[in-house]
C-alpha cells in the first residue's frame, strides 16, 4: 500500500523558483510520502503524511528564526516511518540548482508520542554531514553540487541511523545551507517522523547535542561569508559548524 500510494505522490513534484525541499522518503524499497506546500491542503490530515507541514520552498534568512527547527508552521505530521536502527533513510527532492553550502541530517527524541513533541524543547544531534568534497570554495565541488541532478529526475540523499541508537520515536531532520549570495545564507529545513526499532542502547551526550533555532549564527565565518571574496572563495577546505556527528 505504501508504495502505491508514494508512487503516486512521490513523483508529483513541482519546478517551481529556484529552490526545493525533501518531498518524500525512501528507507529500503519503500517509499513515504512528505508533504507537498503546493499539493492540497488535506494532506496534512492524511493518514499517510510522515512529514511536518512546511508551506513554502522559499529559503529561511535568519539564524534565529523559530521555523529554523522544522520550517514554517512545523504542524505535526499524522504517522511516522518504521525503520531499524542501522538502516539507511534517504530524502528525495523534486528539484535541486544551489551548488554551495553543507548539507545535515539531524535526529531529536520526541520522548514520546511526536505528535506532541514542541521542537522548541528539542536537543538535536547530528547523524550525517556533507560538504565540500574538493577544490575551492567559490569552484569546488560541494555534495550539494554533486546532490542536484538537471535531467529532471529527483534528487536523493541518504543517511543511516545509527546502529546502536535506542529505540524510540525521533524527529530526522534534513538540512541544507545555500551559501551562494553573498553574507545572505539561506536554510532549507524539513522533518519527518521515525519510529526506530532495534536492540541498541546507546544515546549522544551533551557535547553533541544543539539547539535549532541556536545551533547557527550570523556571527560564524562558516555561515556569514561571501565565497565571490578571494579571501573565502578560493580556500580548499570549509568547517561545517555545529557539534561533531555521532555515529553511535
């Protein structure tokens, strides 16, 4: 039934503006339908919606924005994907054209039911990170610009849970940071719900944890930058900022 009902609406995707956002969610063969901000309102209610409503493609410009957590409005989705600790979980996009800036994918304990959960009170950890893979900053290739495809296909980004991750019921949160304009990052934020199963026992401690909205500011170098200065641009190496990956 999942995957009938996601081949239906997973390939529903709009090339709208030049901008995108994980539409749906692959873990093995089976795909999950998100939610699409230019399908019909009803999804939202949907008993197959594993996504948090976002509304918009449009980018988010300030670090402190509370919509940082989950995009704007961040509503609760319906139900949420199984998955096993140690599987791979891949996010599909419609459609990709940035080139430059990290990309991270996040997990935070709902402790409980996350249809209740308030991002606001969630500590998050860091799962997966990509960025600059070689070359220069302003040229090099960044996964980001290895992430979009141009023949109209989607674009598709995976990530395992970790294998020793006690169950529970998680919040993934799929990220990308443009950083093409010039001291103007853009953030691109959508999450969805997991129910992890498994047998592992362990969870991150303190040190690699973080607040969304908190984790970023315009005060950072790797975030408040302009890749057109020689200064920037033509550095071999980026620092993606936040607290290390934990890999269980």
């Amino acid at each position: 039934m999942w995957q009938a009902v996601a081949s239906v609406v997973g390939f529903l995707v709009h090339q709208v503006s030049a901008h995108g956002g994980a539409l749906n969610y692959t873990v093995g063969e089976t795909w999950y339908p998100g939610y699409d901000p230019y399908g019909p309102e009803d999804q939202v209610t949907a008993p197959w919606t594993v996504q948090r409503k976002w509304v918009t493609n449009e980018p988010i410009f300030e670090a402190n924005n509370i919509s940082l957590a989950c995009n704007t409005p961040g509503t609760p989705a319906v139900t949420s994907i199984p998955i096993n600790a140690g599987e791979n979980i891949t996010a599909v996009y419609g459609s990709w054209v940035h080139t430059v800036g990290p990309m991270v994918a996040w997990l935070a304990d709902c402790g409980g039911d996350c249809r209740d959960f308030d991002t606001t009170n969630a500590d998050w950890f860091k799962i997966g990170e990509k960025g600059l893979l070689w070359g220069t900053i302003v040229d090099g290739m960044w996964f980001q610009r290895q992430f979009g495809v141009w023949d109209g296909t989607p674009s598709s980004w995976t990530e395992q849970i970790p294998a020793s991750l006690r169950p529970g019921n998680y919040l993934v949160r799929h990220e990308i940071i443009s950083l093409h304009s010039a001291n103007k990052p853009q953030w691109y934020p959508e999450c969805a719900h997991l129910e992890v199963k498994g047998t592992g026992t362990k969870f991150p401690g303190k040190e690699f944890m973080a607040k969304i909205p908190g984790v970023y500011s315009m005060n950072q170098p790797e975030i408040n930058l302009d890749i057109y200065d020689p200064a920037v641009g033509e550095r071999t190496t980026y620092t993606i900022p936040g607290p290390p990956v934990w890999t269980g």
